[in-house]
C-alpha cells in the first residue's frame, strides 16, 4: 500500500484549494450519506486530521466505508490520503487558527469528565469566534418584530426549541412549537404566512420534519433562522439567517453546550432591546 505523503492529491485541491474549500465546491454531487461525512469534516477539520475512519464515522454518524468512499468520490485512493489533506490544511492555518490553541483548563492527563468539560469550554469558544455579529443582530430583530414565531425542533432538539419558545414567552412574545408530527402541529405549520418568523434547530442531519418546515416557510415568504452545528446544513441553505454552534465532544452524544448559549443570548438580545419594557413581566416570574 502506498504511504499517504507519496500519494498525489486531486487535482482540485493540488496547491490550489484547501480540502475544506473542495469539499464546499463538491457538496451538491454527493450522496446523502457522503453529505454528512462533508458537513462533519469541514467543520471538525481537527478530528478528521487526528483521527481513524471508524471513529470520524461514529461521530459523523455513519459507517467507516462511507468514510472511505467518500474520500473516492474527491478523487483520493482512500481515507489515509484525505485525512493527509485535512493535516496539510490544519497545519496550514498555523497557531490561533484552530480550536485546539485555548488554553488548556486541566492538567494532560485529565479524566472523562475533565476532557468532557475541556472540550466545552472550547465549544463555546469556537461558538463565538464562528458568530457574526451582524446575523447575530437580525435575528435579534426578526424576533422582536414577528407577529408570529414559529419553533421547529424534533428528538434531542424538542428540548432547546421549548426552552426558546419559553423564554420569548417570558417577553410576551407570541412563539408556537413543532416537536413532533401530530395533528396539532401540522396544523401549525398549514398556518406559516409571510409575517411568521420560522426558527429552525438541527444537530447534524436535520430532521425531516424540521427540513420541511423550513422549505414550507421558503416557499410561503416567511421570514427565516437557521440554528445548526454543521455550516453545510440543508436548513440553513433555506434560511435567511445562519447561526452555527459547535458541537464537539470526546464523549458518546453531540455537545449542546453552544447550541444553550446561542439560545439563551438570543433572548437576552430581545430582552435588552427594551429592558425597561420587559423588566416589570420578567419580576414577575422571580428571575431576578
């Protein structure tokens, strides 16, 4: 088998492209699956550099021949030669440029629960530093102004779509949930028109439910946000607004510690618009 270094890269990325750049450029040729193996490594370029295919498959939730054909389908012999790549691009973005620079909140031979918290800290880090504040800020704005404020948010994202649903409640906000595919949120969703606000939130794959939510408030006028882990995210593609949250873990589920902070800043942004306004109603549920 040919070592990795000796083995020529595609042509599109040969000096020219980074590996995260020619994956973007691919993204609509790939199949389904390859889609979730491209969403993972460009946004965990680290993980792919460092680490073997089965685990990057575990994490992208899929299988380690997924892994490999998708570095086939961009022109590589194998995974061996992409994960080349992916060190040549993370080597290229020197020090400060990638998650790994934070300084470290324990010592190196920290414990599961240690590298648990660690990697949360740079979660919320790498949150930040992939923000804009001007999405940031018309979201912000599309909240405060909806006439109505529709949540989509399905299995582990039920969770955060209620908690924002309650605090823009907490604000005497009109906000509605869809967590499931009942009657009643069907419903909702028949409802969406050009003065609903759709909120949008997905871990990896974006649900089905929630995808078709997103495409309804495309095709209606509606105005839009998109709250994802993965910058090649389906839903944000539909959205007018993007807003990304890292997700990386050492441990056996996604981390949400990003995705609570997006959330919960989110409601203050709207709180702080008219703090005055909203400081009578929110003393009033004992929150401060």
């Amino acid at each position: 088998m040919k070592r990795a270094s000796t083995v020529p890269p595609p042509a599109g990325i040969n000096g020219h492209q980074s590996l995260s750049a020619y994956i973007r450029d691919r993204f609509d040729d790939f199949s389904r699956s390859q889609k979730d193996v491209a969403q993972y490594i460009v946004d965990h370029l680290d993980e792919a550099a460092f680490q073997t295919a089965e685990a990057l498959a575990r994490r992208a939730s899929t299988s380690s021949s997924t892994v490999v054909r998708f570095s086939q389908a961009l022109g590589f012999e194998g995974f061996p030669e992409l994960q080349q790549a992916a060190r040549e691009e993370y080597r290229r973005r020197g020090p400060g440029a990638g998650v790994e620079t934070a300084a470290p909140l324990f010592s190196l031979d920290q414990n599961e629960y240690e590298s648990a918290l660690a990697a949360d800290h740079v979660n919320l880090e790498d949150t930040a530093r992939r923000t804009s504040r001007s999405e940031v800020q018309a979201a912000i704005e599309q909240l405060a102004v909806a006439e109505r404020i529709l949540i989509a948010g399905t299995d582990q994202m039920a969770f955060f779509a209620s908690y924002l649903r309650h605090l823009l409640m907490l604000l005497d906000l009109r906000a509605e949930l869809v967590a499931s595919p009942s009657q009643e949120a069907l419903g909702r969703l028949a409802r969406i028109d050009d003065e609903t606000l759709v909120v949008g939130l997905s871990a990896g794959r974006a649900h089905p439910l929630v995808l078709r939510t997103m495409k309804l408030a495309r095709h209606r006028k509606a105005s839009s946000i998109a709250i994802a882990d993965a910058t090649l995210s389906e839903i944000a593609k539909l959205a007018q607004i993007t807003l990304y949250y890292s997700s990386n873990t050492p441990a056996f589920v996604r981390s949400h510690v990003g995705l609570l902070s997006v959330v919960q800043a989110l409601a203050f942004g709207v709180y702080a618009r008219d703090a005055e306004h909203h400081d009578h109603r929110i003393r009033a549920f004992r929150l401060k």
